[in-house]
C-alpha cells in the first residue's frame, strides 16, 4: 500500500500467487499452454483492514480477472490478429478497462474493510501470464 504525497490518494494492489506453483513461470507461447497456468492453483482469501481514514469516505475497488479486463478470450475471438485493425484494438482497449469495480464506505470510525477471495492468476496477456489482481485504487473522496 502506498500513499501519494501530493494528492493523499492510496493505492494497494494485492496478488494471489499459488502455493502449487512455488517456481517463477516461463513465459508461454501459445493460449493454450497459457491457458493450463490459468487453471492451476487454488484461491485465498484476503482480508484488509486499514484504519485512521476519512469517516464515511468512498473509495474504489477495481478487480481485475478471467471475466474483468481480460481481453485474450476476445482476441481469441477475433482470429489473433498479429496486427488487430484499429476497431479491433479500440474494442480490446474498452474490454481491458471494464475491470470489476466496487465501491466501498468507510465506516464511522474511520476504518475500511476488505474481505473476499483471491482467485489465482489471471489470462494471459500479450504473451505473458499475468496474477490475479485487486486493485484497491482507494482514491479517498473527503467527505
């Protein structure tokens, strides 16, 4: 977790990196192989409290996953475009942006809490396989 020192905004980002996997991944060439990763692991469940914020402050949880943001299935979709034409890449741009987002209230006291499951990885992603995320943008409104 960290905060701007110019803005007071906090971001955290948390990752689920299996216990089943206990090597660093190579990178992988094909969907497929890709896909294998994406299957393995297990998930577990993240619990965050952070205390001394702004009462009844909102902030935003953006989750990133196989269903939110992931654009693979979609390239998959579209024949793997080597060089996707501009509609294609507008169309996989929105896609990555429609990550799963909520937003949460600090209660009176000033403190945020956070609890759910933490799936492992994530799809693929130009090649490469990416961890499942959560991306807490905690951008704290005042108020």
């Amino acid at each position: 977790m960290t905060r701007d020192s110019k803005s007071g905004r906090l971001t955290a980002i948390a990752y689920n990196y299996p216990r089943e996997v206990p090597q660093a991944l190579n990178v992988t060439s094909s969907v497929k192989a890709a896909g294998a990763i994406v299957d393995s692991g297990k998930a577990r469940h993240l619990s965050l409290r952070i205390t001394g914020l702004v009462p009844d402050s909102s902030f935003l949880i953006e989750s990133l996953d196989k269903t939110h943001g992931n654009v693979v299935r979609s390239w998959e979709m579209m024949g793997q475009p080597e060089t996707p034409t501009r509609e294609q890449t507008q169309a996989l741009r929105s896609l990555a942006w429609a990550t799963n987002k909520q937003l949460l209230r600090v209660d009176s006291s000033g403190t945020l809490l956070l609890d759910r499951e933490l799936e492992p990885w994530v799809g693929p992603a130009s090649g490469t396989t990416m961890r499942k995320r959560i991306v807490c943008s905690l951008a704290c409104s005042q108020g």
